[in-house]
C-alpha cells in the first residue's frame, strides 16, 4: 500500500512589529515592518521542528528588505511594548 508523505522544509515569516518608526533608506517612506523568519520542518503541514531565527525589516512602499542584528530587533521589540 503506498501512503504518500507530504514533508516541506521552508521559511515561515511572521509581523513582530507592524510599524516601527525607522524610515526606509530606499524610498523615504515612514514605518517599516518588523518581521520574524524561521526555518521549519513540517509533516502534513504541522510543524514538526523550527530553527533558525532572523529579523528582517520590510517596507511595504518599495519592498525593501533589510537583515537586523539579534540586538537591534531585541531593542525594537522592547519600544514597541511600551504604551
């Protein structure tokens, strides 16, 4: 009997922040997205494993993405936690 497997490897982005107040360098436009990448191992679509965490700034304008250092995304995500 054969049963097929359905097994993906691949990147999983969600929004950390929605705007932060940085400007784009690109097109001028205020409030770039902080977004969380991580890789992850699925079965059947459940994710099984996840490793490999990045933050990526993205700016819904142009499409700009920027890699973030581990201590800036840490400080953006504090300021954004404060009312």
């Amino acid at each position: 009997m054969f049963i097929p497997l359905i097994v993906t490897v691949g990147d999983r982005r969600r929004t950390a922040v929605e705007r932060t107040q940085r400007a784009c360098p690109a097109c001028g436009r205020a409030g770039l997205r902080l977004a969380e990448l991580r890789r992850q191992f699925a079965l059947f679509f459940i994710p099984l494993w996840r490793w490999g965490r990045r933050h990526l700034l993205v700016c819904d304008g142009c499409g700009l993405v920027l890699p973030v250092e581990s201590g800036e995304a840490a400080a953006l995500l504090a300021s954004a936690a404060r009312p």
